[in-house]
C-alpha cells in the first residue's frame, strides 16, 4: 500500500510527464510548420525569379513594390515575415521552457536537502 506522499508524487511525476509529452509535440509541429514554410518561401523565389533573371533595379528602390508585376516580391516578403515570426516564436517558447525546466530543478533539488 502506497503512502498519502507516494501518491502525491507519482501525480506530480504523471503531470511532468504529460506537459513534457505535449512540449515535445508542440515543438515537432512548430518545426515542421517552420521548415515547410521556409521550402515554400524558396520556391515561390525560384519561380518568382526563374524567368525574369535578376531582382536588382536601380533608382527605384521601395516604389518599385508598387509596378504591378512586382506582386510576387511582396507576396515573397510576407511569407518570409511570417516564417521569421514562426521561429521567433518557436525559440522563445523553447526558451522559457527551460527556464521553468531549470527552476523547477532548482526547487526539487532544494526540497530535497537534508536539514
């Protein structure tokens, strides 16, 4: 027969492990999301570029956004932007995940300490 403080601690190890399981999983989705956002992002440049050979003009800088072939740039930057904002997202989330990860160590391993 297991011990009222057993059991506590088989529940704290049980939600450990459940919120570490759906850590992992979040993190394998938000990178596949990422690298598929990235293979799209350097396609939509192959194709955008393929035909007209070069994306240098001169002397027109930011107005040239506004010819109306220049679609695919914008629609290229957009995608970027959003795949940059993904990792971000992704990094800090990882980040503050060991943060607690290392606090949460902290603690046990001071609970832990004889008196």
């Amino acid at each position: 027969m297991k011990t009222t403080e057993e059991r506590v601690q088989e529940v704290f190890r049980r939600v450990q492990s459940e919120r570490t399981r759906r850590f992992r999983r979040t993190n394998l989705i938000l990178s596949f999301c990422s690298g598929v956002s990235c293979v799209i992002l350097l396609a939509s440049l192959w194709l955008i570029t393929e035909d007209r050979g070069t994306v240098a003009s001169s002397g027109y800088y930011g107005s040239s956004l506004l010819i109306g072939s220049a679609g695919g740039y914008v629609l290229v930057a957009v995608v970027a932007f959003v795949a940059a904002v993904s990792l971000t997202m992704l990094y800090v989330r990882l980040r503050e995940h060991e943060k607690q990860k290392d606090l949460r160590k902290k603690e046990t391993d001071q609970e832990n300490l004889p008196d």
